[in-house]
C-alpha cells in the first residue's frame, strides 16, 4: 500500500504500488504486508534525527515490523500474511537524487521502493560487507533500473 503524506512534489502511486506488488512477488514474499508513505522533506528530516540520530532530511528510511537477522547462506522465510514494516520515502529528496543522477523522479522512487524492502527482508548495506548491494544491484538490473 502506497500513501500519500506531502503536497510538495506530485506523485502517480498506481505505477509505484504495481512496481512493489512485483518486488515482493520476486523476492518471494507476494502476500506479505509493506507501507510506503511519500511524506514532506520536514517530516522525514525529524523521522531520521529520532531514530538515526542523523539531521536533515533524507530519502528513504525503513522501520522493519520484525528484527531479521540475514548470513549470506540464509534463506529468506516470509510468512504469506506477514507484515514485513513500513517505509519512509520523500518524494522531495528523491527527486533531488534523481536530478543528481540522472534519473527520472519514477526511477528514483522505484530504487528507494526496492532499497526499503531490502532493509524490511533484513539486508542492511551498512553491516554485511556488500551483501546487500550485490543483491540490489542484481534485482535493479532485473527490473531495469538504472
């Protein structure tokens, strides 16, 4: 489910909630529940300094339902009605980003879609030595994202 939460930047959910049904149908997790909220550049600025401790507005911040702990050799266990976590998205930054690199604000959307999911399934590029970027940069390739 995709929602809308900010007026700043105008953005089609239809195309996006059809692009998440398709990352979660990959990564075999189809049924399973996630939120995305497009929200204002302010919000997400006080979402990442009270849970990152981090200032100032960023893209996408993620908020798993369940801790996940992943090892290259672990296989994913999704229950079909689970619900994986919530996702954090400004349409604002995002569209800064894609401006940056050289992508369309649709692109840069889909990419933090798939990132956002990744940390819910318990990836985190951060902890395990590149894990997580092989397997999104595969998936991007598969889904035809730059």
């Amino acid at each position: 489910m995709i929602l809308t939460r900010q007026r700043d930047v105008r953005v089609a959910r239809q195309p996006l909630e059809s692009f998440l049904r398709r990352v979660k149908s990959e990564l075999g997790c189809g049924a399973a529940g996630v939120t995305v909220c497009l929200v204002s550049d302010a919000e997400i600025a006080r979402m990442n300094v009270k849970f990152r401790k981090k200032k100032g507005p960023t893209d996408v911040l993620s908020f798993p339902a369940i801790t996940r702990r992943r090892s290259a050799s672990s296989r994913l266990r999704v229950k079909g009605d689970e619900f994986l976590g919530d996702i954090a998205i400004s349409p604002a930054t995002a569209r800064r980003y894609a401006k940056k690199n050289g992508r369309t604000l649709a692109s840069e959307l889909r990419v933090l879609i798939l990132h956002g999911v990744l940390h819910l399934l318990g990836y985190d590029h951060e902890t395990d030595q590149g894990e997580m970027d092989r397997v999104e940069a595969k998936l991007r390739k598969r889904f035809g994202l730059a």
